[in-house]
C-alpha cells in the first residue's frame, strides 16, 4: 500500500512544535530533527532506535521524500529564515546549518530554490533586477528627448 503524502517537508517543519501528524514515525522524526544539531540519517535512526534503511523507507512512504532529503530540507529552510531574519554573515549561517562552506550553502539554495543568499537577503531575485533594468531602457527608448538649446530658450 503506498501513501499519499498529505504536506511538503517545509509545512511540517513550519507546523507548530507542539502540533503533531498524528503519525508517530514522523511526528519522532520531526521532533529528533528540529531538535538536532548533527543532522545526519545515523544519528536520528540512533536517537530514535531504529535501523536506518527501515526509518529512511517509512519516510518515504509518509512524505514522498527520503530522509536524506527531508533533513536537506530542513537545513535550507533554516538557512533562509537565518538569512532572512538576521545579518550574520552567510558563513556563519553555512556552519550552523551543516553546510561546510558558504559557497556550498549557496549552491544548494541555487539547485533548490533558484535565489542566492544575497537575493534572499536582499528581497530581490536577479530576474527581478534584469527586467527592471529591461523595462527601464524601453522607458527611456520611448521617452522623447529635450534638446538642451530649446530648454534654455523657453525659459
């Protein structure tokens, strides 16, 4: 029997902390997870005391997504609130995150979410900044021209 997942891996983790699934593999999972520092698949299997591979099996069946996936997930979503909300630098942010590096952060937002942390900071996607300059040029190119002699001479 295969199950329909019912939320994405970003609606549980935005879901309260006291609010559950109703199912106990996912609403343990969630809980390890949010909790954890590590983030790795052996260390929540560990926490709750399972084997890996059946716990990585049940969350794909409960969500749609591997359990590999999920905590990605849940370490990008925590890196773009942090980029969001505060104004530590991307390293930081990376290595509180799990990322090793910035660069590895911003690639992974890239791959996901097509934003930058700068963009995402910033409030502004680099295709938002290309059509503004775009509709800017063809604004000017309407735009008839003063000629400065005729401008003088009026006034």
């Amino acid at each position: 029997m295969k199950l329909t997942p019912t939320a994405t891996v970003a609606e549980l983790f935005e879901m309260p902390a006291d609010t559950k699934t109703g199912d106990k593999i996912l609403d343990a999972v969630i809980e390890v997870i949010r909790s954890s520092h590590t983030l790795l698949v052996n260390d929540v299997a560990k926490e709750l005391g399972v084997n890996r591979t059946d716990l990585s099996g049940a969350i794909r069946l409960l969500t749609g997504v591997s359990l590999v996936d999920m905590i990605h997930e849940w370490r990008l979503l925590q890196a773009m609130k942090l980029i969001k909300e505060t104004d530590l630098d991307f390293l930081s942010i990376a290595n509180t995150c799990g990322f090793t590096k910035a660069e590895h952060l911003s690639e992974a937002l890239e791959r996901k979410h097509h934003v930058t942390p700068y963009e995402l900071r910033h409030g502004c996607h680099r295709n938002d900044i290309r059509r503004h300059r775009r509709k800017m040029a063809l604004l000017a190119a309407q735009t008839p021209q003063v000629e400065p002699d005729s401008v003088s001479e009026k006034y």
